[in-house]
C-alpha cells in the first residue's frame, strides 16, 4: 500500500533528488527558501521525519551530532575521524548478505543500512603521535 505523500514531503523528495547529495535539516530549509518554495523549518523536520518511516529517506548523524538526510539509493559506508570530523565513503560492504539474512529469518524488511567505523585520519593520527 502506497503511503499518500503531503506536499511539503513531495518538495523535499524533489530536492533530494535534483541535490543527489545528503544534506542536514537546516540545510534543507535554507535551499527550499532560497527557491522560493516557503516551508517552516519544523515542517521541515516532520516531512523527513514521516518520509524516513516510510523508507523514502535515509539519516546518517555525523560525529558531530549533527544529523544528514539523502534519498535511500544504496548503503553508504564511511570512515570517521573523531578529531577533525572528515569522513571517507568505503564502497566495500561486509553486512549485506547479513541484511538478507535477517530479512528472510525475521520477515523484517530492511530499508537501508549503515556502517560507520570512528577513530583518526592519516593527518590526526600523525599529529597526534
């Protein structure tokens, strides 16, 4: 059953879409104002909220807390540095026959997955040294 989307949450499906990048909240406010397309910053957050639900848009918080919505193409995997907050996508994914497994075994569906390892870049760990 097809869930019937507001549109505020068809704006922001459509921003995602023409961005192809993930982006915070506030952030997304900002780019809706700047193309004259009004909407509160706390619809902003409910429209996410209910399209994450949906599995229409995926959340990735940031080692700074700060939370990062994209559209759900494919599981994105990162490396995060504690110090200074860089983070490297990694294209290898090691849990996805796990997904299917826990799919299959608990009749779960799966809208997308992350797998985030934390610790120092190259350039803090030789600072830090």
């Amino acid at each position: 059953m097809k869930t019937q989307r507001t549109r505020s949450q068809k704006r922001i499906l459509t921003l995602l879409q023409s961005l192809k990048c993930s982006i915070s909240a506030q952030d997304l406010y900002i780019e809706l104002r700047n193309r004259q397309q009004d909407m509160g910053l706390a619809t902003v957050y409910r429209s996410l909220e209910a399209l994450k639900l949906q599995g229409e848009v995926q959340v990735r918080t940031l080692a700074n807390g700060e939370s990062e919505y994209s559209l759900i193409k494919s599981d994105r995997h990162h490396l995060t540095c504690v110090n200074c907050g860089t983070s490297i996508a990694i294209d290898e994914c090691p849990v996805h026959n796990l997904e299917k497994q826990l799919e299959t075994e608990h009749t779960f569906k799966v809208y997308y997955h992350t797998l985030e390892f934390f610790g120092l870049c190259q350039k803090c760990h030789q600072v830090s040294c």
